[in-house]
C-alpha cells in the first residue's frame, strides 16, 4: 500500500465537479446525504457504480470502505492503512475544493460498529434524504451492518445512480487516454489475434468449441506482449469474457456467453471487450462463410447504417438521433426489412462502466450527447433466414466500434477502427476454391499451338486474376477513402491555425533577450578614454570599437558591426567596416525614420596597426554574439522545477553516455542516469551534472541495440534546456555494445576460426547485458514511479517498430528513420530526429515516380509558421510502407513528382488564409487530378486552331504523298537493280584462280592511282603557297 500514491490534482478537480453538479443540478433527486459503500475485494468481474465513484476519485478500488458525503464535509470509514493513504488529500480538498476530509479509522478486528453509529447520526442532523445506490449489492461485514443500520434508521432514502452516471459521462483528457488504450488493445486483439486464429482454424477445418476460442482471445487480452502491443498489463483486464457464436444460434445482447458447440463455417460473430486503468473499450465483427448475394447486401447495408449513427453522434444532439440515421440508412440501401430486426438499443455509453444505463443509443431518449463521451455503436440484425440448397439456415449480422465524441460539432473518433469490417476482409469463400481444386477428367494430349501458347501465357499473367494483385488493389482503395475522409479534417484544422496565428500575431510583443538598440558603449564622453593618435581603437572592456572621423574618436558598440576586412596595396592598408543596416536590422525596424551608417573606410601605412585592429575586432565580434545568443537564449527559457532526491530506494542506470556532451577538453568518460521523485539527474565523475524533470517529458523512448552499436534511452522535451551553453530539447543516454572502431589483422582469418567465433560470441553477449540493463531500468520506472507517482502524465517509453522502418536523409546522412506509438524518430545518428505525428498536418511525399529509385517525405506542421520537415532519399521500395503507416495515422498525405518550394508555399498560405481556403485547402498538392484533367484537354484540343490544322495537313499531305511515291519508285528500281545483278552473277560465277587475278590487278592499278594522287597533291601545294602570299599583300595594301 505504500507504493501506491494518489494524483492530488485530480482528486481536487473531480471533487469539485461531484460538488458543484449536486449543488446545481435536479438529477440529486434533492438528496442532503449520499453514501457510497465499497464491499470486499472479489475476483469476480463487476460492474459497481461505488466502484467507479472511487476510481474516478482516488484511481484505486478501496474495499471494505464507507465514503459518507454531505455538503460541507466528506466522511471516509475505512482501515488505518488506507486512511494513512488518504490523509495527503486533506490538505488540497480544503484548499481547493473547500471541503473537510474526516477519517474512521477502523483497526484490525474492529467490526466498525461504533463508527457506523456516528455516520448514521450525521445522516440525521442533514435534515433530509439520503442517496444511496439500492442496484449496487456490496458484499462483506462492514457494508453488511451499515446495510442493517441504515434501514432500522428509518431515514428516508432516494436514487442518486443516475446522477453519478450523468457525472462520471463526459470523459477528461485523462480518462480519453485510458480509454483510447482500452480501444487500441481491443481491436489490436481483434486484428492480430482474433482473425489470423480463425482463418487458421477456418483453412485447417479445425473442430474448435466456442468456449475454447473464447479463452484464447481472452489470454491474449491478458499478455499484450503476444501480439506486440507495448501497454502495462497490470493495467490490463478484460471488459467481459469475449463472446465467440455461430451455427445459427446468436444473441446480441453483451451479457451472452460463448457456449460448448463447436465453431461452424457459416455465419461467425465474435465481441470483445477490454479495459485499462478501469476504463472500457468494446469491438464486435461478422465474418462469413461461403455468403451468398442477400447477406452481402445486408451487411453492407448494416456498415453503412453504423456509418451514419455514428455521424449522429455530435455535440449538442440527442442520442435517439443515432437510431433515427440508422433507420433511414437501412431504408435509403434498400434493406428496410431489417429495421425490425434491430435491438432495442444500438448502443451505450461507456467508462468505467461497461454501460451506462442513461446513455442507451434508443428511441425516445432525448439526452443530449456531449463532448468527451465514449459510446459502443453497435448496429446489428438477428432472426434472420437465407434459403441455401434448399435448406433455411438462420444467421445474425453485427458490427460494434468505440467512438468518442468530439467538441465543436466534429465528426466523432473511431477508436476501434485499425480493425476492418470491410466486406473484402470479413467475407471467406471455400466452395469456389473446393470447384476448382477437383481432378477434371481426363482428355489426349494434344501439342498445343503457337496461338493457344500465347493467351495461356497472357491468361497466367493477367495482374487482375492475381491475389495479391487484389489484395493490394484493396489496400489501395482503402487508403484512397479515408485519404479522402482525411482531407476535410485536415482543412478544418489549418484554418483554425491560421486564425489563431493570426490573433496571436496581432498581440504578440517583443522576444527574450536584449535589444540591439538597447545596446550602449559610453553613457557619456567622459567615459570615453583619451587616444592621441587619431587610429581605429578596440576597447574590450566596454566592448566598443573607436574610428576617428573629421578628427574626432567616434564609438560604436560591437553589435552594430558587421564585419571588418583589411586589404593591402603595396605599402598601405585598407581597412573597411561594414556596419548592420536594412530593414532586418532591429533598430532599423524600431526607427525608420533615421539614417544608418552603412560603412567606413580608412587608408593607414601601418599594415600591422590595421591587420591587429581587424583580428581584435573580428575576436570580440564573435565572443559577444556568442554571449548575446546565449543570453537570448536563456531569457526564453522555462523555469524548471527544483529536482527532489528519493529517499529510498533509486533506480540507476550506470556507464551510460549523454547527448549533447558537457563539452570541456580531456578525455571523454560515462556517467549514470538516476530516476528520482521527480525527476531524472545524470552526473559525470566530473562532477557536472543535468536535471530532467518528468512535468518537462514530452515522449520518451527506448531503442534496444539490434543493428546498432549503441543501446539508448531519449528524452523530448517540452520546453528546451541549457547543456553547455546550448539550448535543447532533446537529451539522450546510450551505452556502446561494442567498440565503434576495431583493428584489423593484417592477415586473413577463417570463419571457422575459434578466435573469431569467440569475439563474436563475447559481442553478443555484450550487447544483450546491456539490452537487459537498459530494459529494467525503463521497466522499474515505467511502473514504479511514472504510473505510481505521475498517472497524470501518461509517460510510456515508447519502443520504436523496426518493421516499420526505412532509410531516409533526415539531416546532412543517411540513416535508419522508424515510427512509434506517437512520433517518427531516428535516435542514432546526431542530431536526433523526432517528429510528434500530432502535430502534423499533411505529408508530401515528392518525386514519386516509377524510373525513380528514391523519393523525398516533406511533413508540414500543423502550425504552417514552423519550416518543414524533410526526409530525402527514401528507397521506392518503402513506399507502400510508408503509405501504410500514413493512413494508419490518419495523416493526410500526397504523392507529387517534383520538389515544391515550400518556403513561398507556406508563405502565401499564412498570408491569405481566405484564398487557401477558396482554393480548397491542401487540394492543390492533388497532383494525380490535376494531370488527369490536363490529359482530357489536350486530347480533346483547342477548336480554333482544328480548322487550320486541318488545311495544313492537307496541304502537307499532299507534297509528302508525291515525295514518299519518288521514293518508293526509286527504292523498288534499286531493289529490282540488285535483283538482276545476283541472277547474273549466279549465272556466271568465277572460280578462286580468277578471283585471285583480279584482286591482284585491282592492287596495282590501286598503287599507279596512289602515287599520281600525292603528285597532283604536292604540285596543288605549291600553287596555294604562291597564291596566297599575293593575296596577303594585296590585303595589306
């Protein structure tokens, strides 16, 4: 009990809300008490409203406790342990909520008697009636006698369960969390467990008892590590038993039990359900055997009946609207002979209870649905007949998801939606493939023919016949719909951003730090010093550089100087200063109104006089700019928290190194990383040391060494901190699994060889002692002190998916890039790569195209005045990777061919933010459209220029036909030339002797021909020469 802690914050808040909801609303039923009993712990799986009072409270069960509210003070009757663990909250409830705490501590082997008696006359001096919750059966001692107290009392009592429940609806920030968890962990179960088991069991023809599959989907429940879920499964139980039915024999009420009967391929039905923290999520699919056209129908009508129900699920709207849409839905399909097949309700509110009896999805229930609610949309249909063979088989259709509410009038969140009820992926054919697997009867065999060859090769090819092609096919047209689906959300939230940016702009004063025009050398001349020579001067001390102009020393501070340069000519110097100016320049801004100094330049024949004054000048340029940035710097700045050390015990994690370094000379060496209460200190043995507090985590990872040479622990930060003069977000510690630079034998060494094999092995088990250190050390803190101390938070170290990694050029090299739950993160190279996928608006991936190898990933921000993102050089192999997990993140993105300039695009986009939404929004990044209708105007062409076209072709047609006949005449003459020419020669034929005579004689004629040819050459030689000088004179003249 005593590693148990209660989030103070939260207590406070909630007990606010419980108080001010029974001072204000009618739903108390007037009651002037309200009593809250908790029984004895059980086993057992119960759905209690006192329990949920408590969780909702505390965030624990606390059995064998009285909880007495009255409307100044809070009574609790419970043992001494749990009072000591509520006596923190003493304090905040009177403070924040002005509310007394008073505890009956019952010791070990007190009945509680005398503490009832003093409850129950409380109860009477309240003057009035008590709420109590009379559905609730508390089991045990203590709950038993207050039970008997409280009826020989007499005191009038009234129902107050459905206030709690209207209390305990709307869902905070916190409990969303636990929530979305609850969802992610259901359908994870659903999609990576629950199929994959009964497309097994479906393909082997397995016999499998209804009540055996639902025993193995429920111990996956229980170990989310087998399906590679990263969640606490202490925090994890299931909602119900999971509920698997088939054979013709459905109920689908969520209290139906999966019986004895074996599993039959026709009709499934499987419901399941999970919770985290207490909190409850629940998914229900059909899957179907071998279904013929009506239920094909049916079911797709069914989706889109749950579609619009849960589209009725908006701010402000009664929840009987989620009938009337899916009763218009099913009639609008066609299929309005399922609306009398409907259940009572298609639906209900969930929390911390499974159902939450006032927020029923019926008609006739005009409760207004709020934002933060959690509901299971459950649409389905039983009782229904199809004729198959001749034979009438009765089935049931059902489809569930988790939806959350969102404000504003937002389209409600799917929870559950990773896990497909699409027809494609719910819907087994076996009989096609039975056909087609059957020995066809024999026939001769006969040569098949070039003809028949070419189309069995054509049919065997054919990509659509393909089931992978399919299957792909499918995946693409999903991620094209909720692309689509994407694109409103995404519109609605860049335009709510650039308001605010907006509105944030025209209130937004001056940064941290000092301005230059604050900046002053001299505050009077006599401060000035007394140079006699009229030379360019360097004052260190006041950080000022001194000209002489029209013979008098005139100062400027440092930060006015730009730059200095000394050229030299001969035996003088030139020494030039260039001085800040335009527009950019802060004290130009502030005064537009006056004249700058742009430069100055000064001749001297003292070249070493000029070349020490510009190094001087060029040193303290940069030593004061350094200091200006990191004072800049440290006045942005959030004042952290002072770290406090654990008294006990202190989970460590030793010979790790830190990124960014300390800096400093000498010898790098590794420190340790400490978890304390509220915080994390790593410390060198240098003595220097850096504090993380946990309130100043934004994420935090654990990457194992797999194909690494390092194991790591990172830290994103929400506001930056100073390491060494540097201000950053993100810190890291890594230990080194094996040495970064080996020596290589000069000689060449086996792979047999033992002293290889042994260093190898001696790396391996190097590298999983580390993996095992770093991973406790994650573990104790992830459960001991993050979840204990700081539920509030909702730190997990988050592991990235290797899987779902590929290479990209994140900074200046190539590295690694994987997601995680939340960010996409590269944590090996430096600097650190992480993206927050929350804060991203749209995706762009460029220079997609078939003949290229890599393509670009651009991610633009949600908030448009941040730069981009870039990831180059992504392989075209990760492509369907990336587009997978994409759409799994419900991130909008596009596929372009070229790079974009998105400096001007964000720039027009935060300029005119009502032309970007004229326009569309993101659409014009919809390059694929664009060309499509490029295509279809150019084919159909311009019709004022078709008629000259027309005339020209004709025209040239014409001259081409009379050319291309010359042609053909001359090529046929030719042919029927050499045609001749062979004939004869075949006719005559010669024999070797006269063949070599000839070549003879074509020798020497050849060698005659040669020597007159270099005569001629050398006689036209000599007249060129002589003709050509009289031509030169000639032009001289």
């Amino acid at each position: 009990m005593s590693s148990i802690t209660i989030d103070k914050g939260n207590f406070t808040k909630r007990l606010k809300l419980l108080y001010n909801s029974w001072k204000t609303s009618d739903v108390w039923n007037g009651a002037e008490a309200i009593v809250v009993p908790v029984g004895a712990s059980s086993e057992e799986l119960r759905y209690h409203k006192s329990i949920a009072l408590q969780v909702w409270l505390y965030g624990y069960e606390l059995p064998d406790t009285i909880m007495l509210f009255t409307k100044e003070a809070v009574y609790v009757l419970t043992s001494t342990k749990k009072a000591a663990l509520l006596h923190e909250l003493v304090g905040p409830a009177q403070k924040e909520a002005d509310i007394k705490l008073i505890f009956f501590e019952r010791a070990k082997g007190d009945d509680g008697s005398a503490h009832i008696q003093k409850m129950i006359e409380i109860l009477k001096g309240a003057n009035g009636s008590v709420g109590t919750l009379p559905k609730d059966k508390p089991a045990g001692n203590l709950t038993d006698k207050w039970s008997t107290a409280l009826s020989e009392s007499e005191l009038p009592t009234t129902d107050v369960a459905a206030a709690l429940a209207d209390l305990l609806s709307v869902k905070d920030e916190n409990e969303m969390k636990n929530v979305k968890k609850a969802a992610f962990m259901t359908a994870s179960v659903m999609k990576s467990a629950t199929v994959p088991r009964l497309e097994g069991i479906i393909d082997a023809e397995k016999k499998v008892k209804h009540s055996k599959l639902s025993e193995e989907i429920e111990q996956v429940l229980s170990e989310p590590a087998k399906i590679q879920v990263k969640l606490n499964p202490q925090n994890l139980d299931i909602a119900y038993a999971p509920i698997v039915q088939s054979g013709g024999q459905y109920d689908l009420k969520v209290s139906a039990a999966s019986d004895e009967r074996r599993l039959e391929y026709d009709v499934i039905l499987c419901s399941l359900g999970a919770r985290y923290s207490m909190y409850c999520a629940n998914i229900g699919r059909t899957f179907l055997v071998d279904p013929v056209k009506q239920q094909e129908e049916e079911y797709k009508a069914l989706l889109q009946a749950q579609d619009a129900a849960i589209n009725a699920l908006k701010e402000g709207e009664p929840m009987s609207a989620a009938v009337t849409a899916t009763v218009k839905a099913l009639q609008d399909a066609g299929q309005g002979h399922l609306v009398e097949h409907l259940p009572k309700n298609i639906g209900f509110g969930m929390g911390l209870e499974f159902r939450e009896s006032i927020n029923l999805l019926k008609a006739g229930n005009e409760r207004k649905v709020a934002a933060g609610m959690v509901f299971n949309v459950a649409v389905g249909a039983s009782g229904l007949e199809v004729q198959v063979n001749g034979k009438t088989r009765a089935y049931a259709l059902m489809v569930a998801d988790t939806v959350l509410v969102k404000e504003s009038g937002n389209a409600p969140e799917v929870l559950t939606s990773i896990a497909s009820k699409a027809w494609s992926d719910v819907a087994y054919f076996l009989k096609d493939e039975e056909e087609e697997a059957e020995p066809q009867k024999p026939v001769k065999a006969e040569r098949p023919s070039s003809r028949d060859f070419g189309n069995a090769q054509k049919k065997t090819n054919l990509r659509s016949e393909d089931d992978t092609f399919k299957v792909q096919e499918e995946q693409r047209r999903k991620q094209k719909e909720n692309q689509e689906d994407l694109l409103k959300r995404v519109n609605e939230e860049t335009l709510r951003q650039l308001r605010h940016n907006q509105d944030e702009g025209n209130q937004a004063g001056s940064s941290g730090g000092r301005q230059v025009s604050e900046v002053v050398a001299y505050r009077s001349v006599s401060d000035m010093p007394s140079i006699r020579d009229l030379a360019i001067q360097v004052d260190q001390k006041k950080e000022a550089v001194l000209v002489p102009i029209y013979g008098v020393m005139v100062p400027f501070h440092i930060l006015t100087v730009k730059n200095a340069t000394n050229n030299q000519d001969g035996d003088h110097a030139f020494i030039r200063l260039n001085f800040n100016f335009g527009p950019g320049f802060e004290p130009g801004s502030r005064f537009p109104q006056a004249v700058f100094l742009k430069e100055l330049s000064f001749r001297t024949s003292d070249t070493r006089h000029a070349a020490r004054v510009v190094q001087e000048i060029k040193v303290l340029r940069s030593s004061v700019g350094q200091r200006e940035k990191e004072q800049a710097e440290r006045a942005t700045l959030v004042q952290q928290e002072r770290l406090i050390k654990s008294k006990g015990r202190m989970y460590t994690l030793p010979d790790v190194w830190i990124r960014p370094t300390f800096g400093g000379k000498g010898r790098k060496v590794t420190g340790q990383l400490e978890a304390h209460s509220n915080g994390f200190r790593y410390s060198s043995p240098k003595g220097e040391t850096l504090d993380i507090m946990y309130r100043n985590i934004k994420h935090a990872f654990y990457q194992p060494a797999e194909n690494e040479m390092i194991c790591l622990v990172h830290f994103h930060l929400i506001n930056p901190i100073m390491v060494h003069k540097k201000k950053t977000q993100d810190v890291q510690c890594f230990a080194e699994v094996m040495d970064s630079v080996q020596t290589l034998d000069a000689g060449r060494r086996s792979m047999y060889d033992p002293d290889e094999i042994e260093e190898e092995q001696r790396e391996r088990d190097q590298r999983n002692k580390i993996n095992k250190v770093f991973q406790q050390f994650v573990k104790r803190v992830q459960q001991d002190v993050w979840e204990r101390d700081f539920g509030d938070l909702n730190l997990e170290f988050e592991i990235p998916f290797r899987e779902l990694g590929f290479h990209g050029v994140p900074h200046k090299s190539t590295a690694f890039v994987m997601p995680t739950v939340n960010c996409l993160v590269e944590l090996v190279e430096s600097p650190a790569t992480v993206v927050a996928m929350p804060s991203v608006a749209i995706v762009n991936l460029e220079r997609v195209g078939f003949n290229l190898r890599n393509f670009d990933m651009v991610i633009v921000f949600k908030d448009l005045t941040k730069d981009v993102f870039r990831i180059d050089a992504i392989p075209s192999q990760s492509l369907d990777t990336v587009r997978e997990w994409l759409s799994s993140m419900d991130i909008k993105f596009y596929e372009n061919k070229v790079n974009l300039n998105w400096k001007q695009v964000l720039k027009s986009i935060v300029d005119d933010p009502e032309q970007f939404e004229a326009d569309g929004g993101w659409n014009f990044l919809d390059m694929e459209g664009d060309s499509d209708e490029e295509e279809e105007e150019s084919e159909e062409g311009d019709p004022e220029f078709q008629g000259d076209s027309d005339e020209e072709g004709a025209s040239s047609e014409e001259y081409s036909d009379s050319e291309n006949e010359s042609v053909v005449d001359s090529d046929e003459a030719e042919e029927e030339g050499s045609d001749d020419e062979l004939e004869d020669e075949e006719e005559e034929g010669k024999d070797w002797d006269e063949l070599e005579k000839e070549a003879m004689r074509d020798d020497r004629d050849r060698h005659v021909s040669d020597e007159e040819e270099e005569d001629r050459r050398s006689k036209q030689k000599r007249k060129g020469a002589g003709g050509g000088g009289r031509d030169q004179k000639r032009s001289r003249r």
